[in-house]
C-alpha cells in the first residue's frame, strides 16, 4: 500500500449509507464505473474487476479455453499464485528462467516451447517491465496465447505503453501490498470480447448474471464466484485517481537514489529492459558473488530476493512435489491427458534464478521517503562497497 486515506473511507461510506453494496444494482455503480475508468486509463476495451488477481489469471486463462494437455509457461521468480493459476484451470505450469532483468528470460521460454505450450505468462515482477517485444514475437512465432501477469505493476509500462496491454489478457492484483489497494481485489483487461464473455462467465459461477449493456453470447459453462463489490469498487476509483501520482512519486524517489550512486565503484544495478517504464517501487542492486550481495544487504538494510519466500521457485511445495489439487482425482499432474507434459519442476531446474536472486540486493522505495532520507541510503550504500 502506497497511498490511501480520508477519500477512500468517504467512498466506502457512501456506499455503506446506500445499503447497496452488490456490483448488481448498486445505487453508484461503483464496480462498473471503475471498470470503465480502469479500461479508459489502461487503453483496454473491457475490464472485469474480481476478488484478486490469482482469480484474474486463472479465469484469463480458461477464458482462452486453456486447460488438461496444455503447458503454460511462467517464470520461477514469481509469486507462487501465478503457477497455482495455471494449475487450478488443469494445465501444467512450465517454469522459465530469468534474465538479469529478474523478469522472464525470453531466450529460454523458446526453448521451454513444446508442441503442448498454449500460452505464456510473463510476470512484470515488483513492477519490473519485461521484455514484451520479444514476448510478442515469440508468441507470435509459435503462435501462443499471452497473459501478462502485472499483478506488482499497475501503471508500468514497455515502449509508452501500459503492462498487461500487450497480451491476450492484462491481470492486476489490488491486494494491500500492491500499487492501488482495496486490501484484496484483482482485474483483467483484455480487448476480445468473446474471450471476456467467457471471462465473466467463469468469475460469476458459470452464469452470466449480469448488468452489463451486451448481452452474454458464449454458451454458459461451470465456474466459481470471483465477482467483486460496491466497496472494493469504490476504494478503487479513488485509488485509480492516484496512480500518476503514487508512480511519479516511486519514480522520483529511485532515480534519485540512483543517480547518487551512479558510477560509485563496486555499485551496479540490475539491467531494466524499460527504466522508464519501471515503477519504481524497487531499486536493484546486483555484485558479482552472492557473498558481497549478502554483505551489502546486511550494510544497508535492503532485502534480497533469494530470500522471498513463495516467490521462488524452489519454494513451491505443490508444485515440486506435484500435489495440483485438494485430492487425486483433481490432480492435474495425474490426469490421463497431461502425461508426457513437462513436469520437470525441481529445486535445481533453473540455476539462473537462484544465482540472479542471489546476487540482487533490493532496497524499497516508499510514498513519503524524503529527500534526506534517500541521502541517508545512499551514504549507507557508499560506504557498504568502500
Ligand atoms: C506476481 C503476482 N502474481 C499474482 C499475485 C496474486 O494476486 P492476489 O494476491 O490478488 O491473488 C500476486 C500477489 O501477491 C503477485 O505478486
């Protein structure tokens, strides 16, 4: 969370006061406003606002038909959830290496492509652009499908134009820790509107209970409930209201920092492939050996992200050891038409991500870091690499 207050809990009251508080029929129509301005700022044609961005990527996922007997490929680095996504629509998640980018390498997803690869999920982690050019081009190329997870990305960009654009579906993750907060909630965007049917569909319980202007046309089929409401809409738009602000603020505050330290010896940061597009809320730091990244971490307070928890790879326990589902039956690494997929996840399969993560040191950007304190970090990194 980077920035929330008084407009927020004005926006929650007036709904509360309205006793209106379902997407259907509530009296300001908070979710659907806030997926029109959401669509309008992204560029996107549609927009559907849901319970997270777990769901965002799950139902992207099974809006394009993807499921048993297809292989997806996603980063290691990652929060677990966007490889447990591809899981709970039945298809195997493929893991690919990173580049020094930490974002996915693209060279190795070409060579993860199998003739069972449907789609790939790039991950535009802690708002770090991946390389969407060559993306493109490769899902062009082997004709795959692509959902950009910019679940840690809202209001990045590649090349002047916004994450999550770029692919079949955008997914967005609205939880606390993420740029715009409701404290949980998630969104896609996409500009297909049969794919989005299909979307709606399957966030709403296989029904299409719904009060948008187009009628559903997709035949119905079998889904959950993933579908938001009035508050959370509400929080949003005041929360979408401060995008620029809360990114040109993040932003600020790391090319200052960087442009302290820039060519201080011993002081590189991670390659970007659009620092103009980064969002800021990470500044990356990357040694030779994973020793002189841990010294530096311990010098300067920053956090290294080997140490993340589920948001790498060799962390995932369903996923190494192939437990997909709450029972067998349900267990897509058991059923009759995954076998012969790739699911060759081990803790040792992509040696690249633990050596980058292991060698990254990240300090955080935050809101309100003043001008002295960015000066503070930087005399703590100065004498850090002296
Ligand atoms: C990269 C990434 N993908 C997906 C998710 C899932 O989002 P949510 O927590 O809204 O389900 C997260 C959340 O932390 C994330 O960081």
């Amino acid at each position: 969370m980077y920035k929330i207050g008084r407009e927020e809990a004005e926006a929650a009251s007036r709904v509360i006061e309205s006793g209106e508080l379902f997407r259907i029929g509530g009296k300001y129509r908070e979710v659907i406003q806030f997926e029109e301005e959401f669509k309008k700022k992204m560029g996107a044609e549609h927009c559907l606002l849901m319970t997270n961005g777990t769901q965002a990527i799950a139902a992207s996922l099974a809006a394009l038909g993807i499921g048993p007997g297809d292989e997806v490929i996603v980063p290691g680095y990652t929060f677990i959830a966007t490889a447990i996504a591809v899981l709970s629509v039945g298809a195997i998640p493929v893991i690919a290496e990173i580049d020094e980018s930490l974002t996915i390498d693209p060279d190795d997803v070409e060579k993860k492509i199998s003739r069972y690869t449907k789609a790939i999920v790039p991950v535009h982690m802690v708002g770090f652009p991946c390389n969407m050019k060559r993306i493109m081009e490769i899902a062009e190329k082997y004709n795959l499908y692509v959902v950009e997870d910019a679940c840690q990305a809202c209001g990045g960009q590649f090349g002047g134009r916004y994450l999550g654009t770029f692919g079949n579906f955008g997914a967005f993750s609205f939880n606390y820790f993420k740029i715009l907060t409701a404290g949980e909630g998630g969104a896609l965007i996409t500009n297909d509107i049969k794919k989005y049917e299909r979307a709606i569909i399957y966030h709403d319980c296989g029904t299409a209970f719904w009060s948008y202007e187009q009628p559903i046309t997709e035949p119905l089929f079998s889904g959950a409930n993933m579908r938001s409401n009035e508050i959370t809409g509400a929080i949003l738009r005041v929360q979408l209201t401060r995008l620029d602000d809360i990114l040109s603020h993040l932003r600020g505050h790391k090319k200052k920092l960087m442009d302290m330290l820039n060519g201080v010896p011993g002081i590189r940061f991670n390659r970007s492939n659009d620092i103009n597009g980064d969002c800021g809320t990470w500044i990356p730091f990357i040694f030779d050996t994973a020793e002189q990244a841990e010294k530096f971490e311990l010098a300067v307070g920053g956090t290294r992200p080997i140490n993340t928890g589920k948001h790498v790879y060799e962390n995932w326990v369903p996923i190494l050891e192939k437990r997909g589902a709450h029972c067998d039956a349900m267990n897509p690494y058991r059923f009759a038409a995954n076998a012969g997929l790739n699911m060759d996840a081990r803790r040792d399969s992509c040696p690249k991500i633990l050596d980058y993560l292991s060698r990254t040191v990240y300090i955080g950007t935050s809101y309100d870091m003043s001008d002295e304190y960015i000066e503070s970090i930087a005399e703590k990194c100065v004498s850090a690499v002296k």
